[in-house]
C-alpha cells in the first residue's frame, strides 16, 4: 500500500515496508550460482552476470529483481533510460529490487525508484566508501535509515544532492534533464521545506514547476500599473521579514512588488505564501552564480515583455547589477542599495492608491488562477471576511473559498468543487458511491492529469460532485496504485434518500 511518494521514491507499507534492506545471511543468501530471496530461489548469480541482454526477474506479484545492477550502473545514461522504460511497462505501483548496489547510491537509486536493497556488497568486497572503520555500524543499514528519514521529512533531495560523487550527480542530473516531465508528477504541490543548498536545486521539478507555472498560468491583478521590483529576505514569508517591513514603510503608492529570487526567479507578492515560495531556504554570502544570473535575468525579461506597466521602479542590492541592461532596456527607474529615502520620493509622487478590499479580492483572483488555472471569476464581487488565519470568500451568501495560509493556498467549498468539476481540472472520478470517509485508489475510476499529491481536488461520479478534499497520491498512482488513501475528504454532499 502507498504511504507516500516523493517523486519516483515511494514508502509502501504490506507484507513488506519500503525503503527496504535485506540483509545476507537472514533475508536472501547466495550460495554459489543459487541465489535465495526470502522463500523465492533463483538459480543462478544475479549480481555479476554477464548476460546484460536478460531482463527483470519476477519474484512476488508486485516484486521485480533487477539483476547485473551493478554492471548496468557503468552507463549511466543507459542504466536510468532502462529503469524508467521498465516502470511504463510494469507500473508504478511495483516494487524493484537492486541486489548487490553498491550502499553509498542507495539514495539516488531511492530517489530513481527501486525500492528493495541489500547488504551483498559489503560482505562480497568488505565494501566502505571511506575504508573499513573497526566497530563501526554497517554502512548500507545507516545509509538505508538516512534515507528513510529524509523521505519521510520530505528531504530526499536534498540527501541526494549532498552526496558527492560523480555516479549519483550524473543519475541525478540525467533525470533532471530528460525526465522532468514524469517525475514532476510525483512531486508534491506542497513539502515543508526546501533547502537549496547546491546548483542542482535549480533543476528541482518543483522549483521548474513553479516557474512553468508562472509562464503558463500567472496574470498580474487588474489593479497593478506600478511595479516595484525588490531582494528576497531570508525569512520567510518575506512580508514578514525585518527588510521587507522597513522597505514597506517607505513605499508611498501602491505598487505590485515582485521579489527576485533563486532559485523561483521571480516572486509576485501576492503568490509569497505559495509553496515553494515560502518554504525555501538557501545559503546568502552576496554572490550570485553564473547559473542563477541566468534563471533570473531570462525570467525578468520574460515577465517585463509580457506584462506592460506604466511605471518600473527597482529597489535592488548592488549585488543584483547584473540585470542593469535589462532594467535599462525597459525603461526602469532603478534605485540600488538601501536609499530609501528615494523609494519614499519615487513612489510617494505616483499618488496611486487602491482600497484593501479591492487589493484582497483581486490578489486571490491571482491566486486562483495560479493554483487551479481557472475558476477565479467566482471571485467577482467576493468578499473577503475574517482575520488572516481564518480568511473566508463569501458570494451571494455562500462560502466559495477559504485560505490556508500555511500552505498559501485557497480551500475549496462545494461551490468552488463544482466549478472545478465544471472545468474538468483538478478532479477525481469515483464509482457510485457516497464518501463517508476518505477516497482510497481502489474507488476511483479516473481523475485528471493535473493532480499532484497535497493538491486540491473534486470527487466526482459521473456529472454529480459527491464531495472535496485533498488529493495524497497523483493522478498517475490513483489509477496504478490498487490500495491506498487517494483523497483526504474535508467536505461531501449529503445523501438524501
């Protein structure tokens, strides 16, 4: 049963629990060419053979040996293309076993979707990545249990960036390159954090999700004619940030602020809360590279030709000059450094302000879009009622949206479900059957394919909404996965018979 995914790593639960390790001697032993896996015996060696030309191995109905890992791993651009044809023709849903993979790339093989590892290599070679250490635990068991931690935290990421060597960066970075497609289904539409610590998170499919997202979804609010063009802070949200609170005390006007970032580029205010705005953290020493120069100046330049503003003020560090053609090129007014005092001028002489309601209402139009790609004219003529925390949308006396302002995302209400529904975005389609509790993947008969796992979602049979909730398996695993909860249900429609 699926616990949990991130990307193509998953946590199982069953007859087994993965991430797994097998140990030699207890769990699987290899007695000449006869090799045993618990109570299933092959008879030949599949850790060094030869025969590249033989494929997966059938041991259980949803386990799957991948013999000669080890002689596979020496291409790695054909290793990673073998494993992922191997998951479109046995599913997703399955289980691969690495027997002999060498302990220090259980992570990235995690991080590639095997599942099942064992301790072969260490008894075979007296394996150790830094030599044999006296009484020390064996490496394959700590490095199986780091693994485990960072999955369940949601940091396997970051645990297979950190890795330094050349195998893991190279699986890892042919993945970014030519998988990103696939794997991005499997990343979560929220995580807890982000820790940007290398080049690589650049390539991250959600940090790549948020700025397609930007591309294809994002529209400025009606009521943005000034935009103001500012440095992230280190605390997050930035609107909480010392910086951002003092620079904000000198802005004289209404102005659409977007933050410039790396590794998200490009921030609208107004999507701040938005995961993985929120939620990242990187190292700050005021030094840009070359790479992130890149990201931000080619998302600068995309956002300024498609978005016209009557005025372009920049309240940026001396670090960020890099993007001084640019800004120059669209005639910006650039103010570099802390000058605050000119801030005050150059945007107290604007004389543009805009009421708070209208400045709420149409930033969560924004918001809308940018989440669920439709659906924001439900907010024409909203209100917005209560205190941050507890914000609700109300239209014509009904509940339309809430807000959730650890996630920063709109909850959905039955309203906002069938307008989904309606569009055919974000939605899941059930047998007949009335949700009393969750949804799980063996009720479901189709959903669309813009689901990610933690994203919300309508539950459908039919044309008739049947309830809401959100989504903890994507589309792909609720139509793979044969247990498991694929909705959590927050909201159902009531039976009247």
């Amino acid at each position: 049963m699926l616990v949990k995914r991130f990307g193509l790593a998953k946590i199982t639960r069953g007859t087994m629990e993965t991430p797994l390790l097998l140990e030699t001697g207890k769990d699987i032993e290899f007695n000449g060419n006869t090799f045993k896996f618990l109570n299933f015996e092959i008879g030949r060696d599949v850790l060094y053979t030869p025969e590249m030309n033989e494929g997966e191995i059938k041991i259980a109905d949803d386990i799957y040996l991948i013999p000669h890992i080890n002689s596979r791993l020496r291409n790695t651009t054909n290793f990673v293309d073998y494993t992922i044809k191997l998951r479109y023709k046995l599913g997703f849903d399955k289980l691969f076993y690495a027997p002999g993979a060498p302990p220090h790339l259980i992570p990235i093989l995690t991080y590639l979707g095997y599942d099942i590892f064992d301790d072969s290599l260490e008894h075979i070679e007296d394996y150790s990545l830094v030599g044999r250490i006296d009484d020390a635990p064996p490496i394959s068991k700590f490095i199986i249990s780091q693994t485990k931690i960072a999955l369940k935290k949601g940091l396997l990421r970051e645990l297979v960036e950190s890795i330094a060597d050349n195998k893991a960066k190279e699986i890892l970075r042919y993945l970014d390159m030519n998988y990103y497609s696939l794997i991005e289904n499997f990343y979560p539409i929220w995580n807890p954090q982000i820790n940007a610590v290398t080049l690589d998170s650049l390539y991250r499919p959600d940090v790549r999700r948020w700025i397609g997202r930007l591309k294809d979804r994002y529209k400025k609010p009606s009521w943005a004619k000034y935009l103001l063009l500012i440095p992230c802070s280190a605390k997050k949200p930035y609107s909480i940030s010392k910086s951002h609170r003092e620079m904000r005390e000198h802005i004289k006007a209404t102005m659409h602020e977007v933050i410039l970032t790396s590794p998200l580029a490009l921030v609208p205010r107004e999507l701040e809360r938005f995961y993985p705005a929120q939620n990242y953290d990187i190292p700050v020493i005021g030094h840009w590279y070359e790479e992130e120069k890149k990201l931000i100046r080619d998302t600068l330049e995309w956002y300024l030709s498609k978005f016209e503003y009557e005025e372009i003020i920049s309240f940026l560090p001396e670090s960020m000059r890099f993007l001084e053609d640019i800004l120059n090129d669209f005639g910006a007014h650039t103010i570099w450094g802390k000058d605050y005092e000119e801030l005050e001028k150059s945007t107290k002489k604007l004389d543009y302000h805009i009421p708070r309601n209208v400045l709420e209402r149409e930033n969560f139009k924004s918001l809308a879009r940018f989440q669920f790609g439709c659906c924001e004219e439900l907010l024409d003529e909203a209100k917005i009622k209560g205190r941050y925390y507890q914000l609700n949308i109300w239209k014509e006396r009904k509940r339309i949206f809430s807000y959730n302002p650890q996630k920063g995302m709109l909850t959905l209400t039955e309203e906002s479900a069938k307008c989904l529904a309606k569009n055919e975005k974000y939605t899941v389609y059930i047998d007949d059957f009335y949700p009393e509790g969750d949804v799980f993947a063996a009720g479901i008969l189709n959903s669309t394919e813009d689901i990610r796992e933690e994203d919300e979602v309508a539950v459908v049979y039919e044309d008739e909404l049947r309830g809401w909730g959100i989504a903890k398996m994507s589309h792909i695993d609720m139509l793979q996965q044969k247990k498991g909860k694929a909705v959590k249900i927050r909201g159902k429609i009531k039976t009247t018979g």
